[in-house]
C-alpha cells in the first residue's frame, strides 16, 4: 500500500533547488541504508539534516525499512520511510512526525485558542524546547511542561501510563508541543475558557464536546451544530501531495465539525490523488485551493462542505 504524505510546511520559505534552503527537508541527501529499524532510521537522517524526528507510538519503531535516497530531498527520503509503514508524515519546522493518518490529521490545525483567556493564548504561544530521560512516563513529561509555563491541566488522568524513551521536542509553541505529545494517544485538548489552563479530551470526542465559555440556555447552540466562531478562527498552514481529496477533505470536515458531501459525478474525480498547498488560509480558502487542484467545486453550506462538478 503506498501512502501520501500530509505535510505541515515549515515557517521559513523554502528556496526551491537551493542546497542552502532555510527549510532543512529540502536539502539534496545521498545515503543508502538496508534493512534498519524505523527508529534508527528515522533518527539518522533526521540527524543528517539537523531536524527532530518524532515517531507516533502506534507505529512500529522496530519495523524494518530501506532507504535509497540519491540526490533526493530529506522530505522525499522521509516520505520513503512512512511509504514502507503505511504512515504520514508532518513537518513543522525543525520537527518531523511520522505516525498514522489520523494522528496527523490532529496537527494539522492546532485546537481554537479563540475563546481563552488572553493570559491563557499568550502562554501557550510561547516557545520552549521539551525533554525527557529514557523510562520517562509521558503525563509527566507534558504536566511538568505546562507545570514550567504556569499552565494548568484538567483530565490528565486521560494519558495512560507509559514509558518512553530520551527523546526531545525542537523549540515550538506550548500549544504545538502540547498536540504532537497527545496525538499517539488518541487524545487532543482544548483551552480552557474559564483560567488559565488546558482540558484533555479524547479525539473521538473533540469536535461533539467542545470547551466553550457557560451560556446560559438562551444562548446555548443546539447539540451538534458546531461553533461558527470557531470555525471562522480556524486557520491552516497544510501541504498535501499525493492524497485524495476525498479523504483530505473527510478530515478537515471532522476536524471542523461539519458534514462532507460527495455528489455521484464528483465522486471518481474526489478519489483521485492531489497535490496542494496553503499557508495562514482560513477554511473558505483552504476549500478554494482543494477544488482547483482537483477541478472540482468544494464550499461550505452552513455546517455542510459539498463537493461537485457543476457550480
């Protein structure tokens, strides 16, 4: 099975064809590696181009891969990697993540900060660097790091207890950290409306029990409409190559609370692979550059995001 891969772009622009880039995954790389475990791979070449590299407990670190990558791209040898795992891979500037689909799916746009208090988005946009020592059980690593940021946790009980080997988390917003750390769980988070702190959540739950500010009945949405503020703040920084469309779309749909709709003739059209990207784009926008990669209308209808051949 050959997958896609669902890449976050970097912060800095890339030069393209330049070997003195400021993103470090479009350097040109020459290494053949034979039958090596994941990790060791994954870490090597991370290595090789100065970046982290981060693998979502769900795959693997064992499995055995192959890398023949010849005046390649580092992003291109990585997606080499998650091809022969059946996984993704994310990046965000000097962090790679390679896990499943779906975990990826969470990182793609963090959790609304919208509703928080000032306090609360301005602590979670600060950077920090996050490590830990080998049999580190990762609920502490994530409440000793929001501990560090006066950042208060609700739920922590919702990360199981495990234990991980040294690893390190590259300079980035508490907030993005915070995600890549949950996602291997299942698990996302919001902030919380109230003070100054983050609630838990399981991912399945995400999107039908929002963390919203207590209305009172009068203003309380009826259950299952999603928020429009939220929906209105949401904004995406994604680089798709080689994924259909149907499925890119499927994610942001659950991810933003909304039903995807296929019409029939848009259907084998939305199943093909596609390649596109948008950066800072809100979610009309994010929908525009979709459709004209495929050739196909997509837009939103309320909490409804059509697909169709015919506008």
């Amino acid at each position: 099975m050959t997958v896609g891969a669902l890449v976050l772009a970097s912060n800095a622009p890339a030069l393209a064809g330049s070997q003195q880039s400021d993103d470090p995954l479009a350097r040109r790389i020459d290494v053949v590696w034979r039958d090596v475990p994941l990790s060791q791979a994954a870490h090597r070449l991370a290595q090789v181009v100065e970046v982290t590299a981060f693998i979502d407990r769900r795959l693997d670190p064992h499995a055995r891969v192959t890398l023949r990558a010849n005046g390649v791209s580092a992003r291109d040898a990585f997606l080499q990697l998650a091809q022969q795992v059946e996984a993704v891979i994310v990046d965000r500037a000097e962090l790679v993540y390679l896990g499943p689909s779906e975990g990826a799916a969470t990182l793609v746009a963090a959790p609304p900060l919208g509703s928080a208090p000032r306090a609360t988005q301005r602590l979670l946009k600060r950077k920090k660097k996050i490590v830990w020592n080998r049999l580190a059980m990762p609920r502490e690593i994530i409440e000793q790091a929001l501990a560090e940021e006066r950042i208060t946790i609700e739920n922590a009980n919702l990360v199981p207890h495990d234990l991980w080997d040294a690893g390190t988390l590259p300079t980035a917003p508490v907030a993005d950290q915070l995600s890549v750390l949950l996602t291997g769980f299942g698990l996302t988070w919001h902030a919380d409306p109230q003070r100054t702190g983050v609630v838990v959540l399981e991912l399945s739950n995400a999107t039908a029990q929002p963390i919203a500010p207590r209305l009172t009945p009068r203003e309380t949405p009826p259950a299952g409409v999603p928020s429009a503020v939220a929906v209105e703040q949401q904004r995406y920084t994604l680089r798709v190559q080689e994924q259909p469309l149907e499925a890119v779309l499927g994610q942001i749909a659950e991810r933003s609370g909304m039903e995807l709709r296929i019409t029939p003739g848009a259907a084998p059209i939305a199943a093909q692979r596609t390649s596109f990207s948008v950066r800072e784009a809100s979610l009309d926008e994010l929908l525009e550059a979709a459709a004209a990669s495929a050739g196909l209308v997509v837009r939103r209808i309320e909490s409804i995001i059509e697909v169709t051949t015919v506008r």
